[in-house]
C-alpha cells in the first residue's frame, strides 16, 4: 500500500493538470463573450473582433490578448485590450467601497487602442474637440472635450442635471479641473486619458488623490473621498466611471468607459 502512494501523487497531479480552463475564461479571468461583446456595443462600427484579432475598418490590427500573465503594476504599464477587463468596475449602486489592494477597474487602458478610437497626437485630438459650457447656470466654465461618441452632449446632460441640483450638491461641480489636456498621468510615461478629450475633473477643492497620502503601517494607502455617490451616478448614465472605485484613487476623476460598464452589466 506503502508503495501505491507515490503513484496515486502523480495520477492526481496529471489529472489537475489535464483540467483544461473555461473555454469562455483566460487565465485571468476575464469573460472573453461578454468583455468582447461589451467593447463592440461602446465603440459601435469601427472595429471587428474575430478570435484573438481585433480589425479597424481602415484594416489595422491589434492584439486582443497575447496570453502574458502580468503583475498588478504590468496591467497598467503594458496591459494588452483584453486585460482592460481585468476588474470588474463597481457602479455606485453598489454603495460606499474601500477599494482593495491594487484593485483599479479602468486605469488599465491599452495606449494605442485608445490612439486608434481618440487620435495619436494633440493635434489630431483637437479635430474633435469642442467646448461644453458646464454649469452656465452657476458660473464660467468652458471644458474643452472630445465630440466623439457624443462625449460632449453627454457632458451636457450631466451639467443640466447637476445644476438643477440643490446648492449643497452643485457644488460639487464648481470650479472643475478640466477636460482635454495632452499629458501623462504624473510619475509615469502613459498618457491620461484626458490627452484624449475623453475624461473630466469635478471641482478640484473636493479631490482626494491616493498620491498625496502616506501608506499606513501594513503598507496600504487609506482611502478617502468627499464626492457623493449621487454626483457618481450621474456621470454612470452617461457612460463615465468614477476614479474613487481605485485603490490609486482619483476621487475628481471621471472617464468615458461604456465598455467597463456594459461589461459590468453583462457580468451582473
Ligand atoms: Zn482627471
């Protein structure tokens, strides 16, 4: 009997190994029908996804996922499209949240797709840049952003909407950080997504960024956020996430990510 136990080790082993994943899984996780699916329905008519190829309509190809397994920090230095959905963004119906660890649904962004969708420079950018007048009612405040995918109109919807809003939440959006600017996200050599004209700063005397504050004794960065989650949903409609659902939070932060919420969606 002795003798038998080695060999019963081994079958054991070859049979776990055997156990193939989740046709609709990668090895991250990521519902490949539902994560393809939900990029399609956001950015409607300018891309094919056939296996792992995803095809522009002008014929250049991308990568959907090359298979590579990536630490925490890797998915946001060098993530390919496909590790986008990586987390699953939690909506602010989901109520108040102390993000884990490294958890950050929507600063993963593979760089040339997001070239592709917006323009590869400031200046084919600022082809499809206008200005919103956000708040008119409550002050000045012209925001340069990206007319594409009706990013302004719904920048619109959600100014009209928080105006009409008691002063105690409008205030919220006073004296916002802005729109369009070509720059990357500081201490690092990607691009933010407002070089894309595609994300915006509420009022910046609100913010709370997980930079400007000392990790605790275990190491963690304390979360913290003056923003009220009515103010996040607004932005939610209209296919925005919200920077305070990170760990590396950015609570002024929001950015057009239909693909993240539909996927979320999807994911239930
Ligand atoms: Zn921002």
């Amino acid at each position: 009997m002795l003798a038998m136990k080695p060999r019963i080790s081994i079958v054991f082993v070859v049979l776990l190994a055997a156990i193939p994943l989740s046709a609709a899984q990668g090895g991250d996780g990521v519902d490949q029908a539902d994560a393809k699916a939900a990029l399609l329905e956001a950015y409607p008519g300018l891309f094919t996804i056939s296996g792992n190829t995803v095809t522009w309509s002008d014929g250049a190809t991308m990568v959907w996922d090359d298979g590579k397994a990536r630490t925490a920090e890797e998915l946001i230095k060098s993530p390919d499209i496909e590790d986008m959905f990586h987390y699953v963004y939690p909506t602010a119906s989901a109520g108040d949240l102390i993000p884990d660890v490294d958890f950050d649904p929507g600063r993963i962004r593979n760089e040339a797709f997001f070239k592709k969708l917006y323009g590869a420079s400031a200046a084919a950018v600022g082809h499809h840049l206008t200005t919103v007048k956000w708040l008119p009612k409550l002050g000045k405040y012209p925001v340069r952003i990206t007319s594409l995918f009706g990013v302004d109109a719904r920048l619109s919807k959600i100014s009209n909407a928080l105006q009409e809003m008691p002063a105690d939440m409008s205030r919220f959006g006073l004296k916002p950080g802005g729109g369009f600017n070509w720059r990357v996200i500081a201490g690092t050599d990607q691009l933010s997504v407002h070089s894309f004209g595609a994300a915006f700063d509420i009022n910046v005397g609100y913010s709370d960024y997980w930079f400007w504050n000392k990790p605790d004794d275990k190491g963690r960065i304390p979360f913290k956020n003056r923003i009220p989650l009515s103010i996040v949903t607004l932005f939610e409609r209209q296919g925005f996430i919200w920077g305070g659902r990170w760990y590396h939070y950015d609570t002024m932060h929001f950015e057009y990510r239909p693909e993240l919420l539909l996927y979320k969606e999807k994911q239930g």
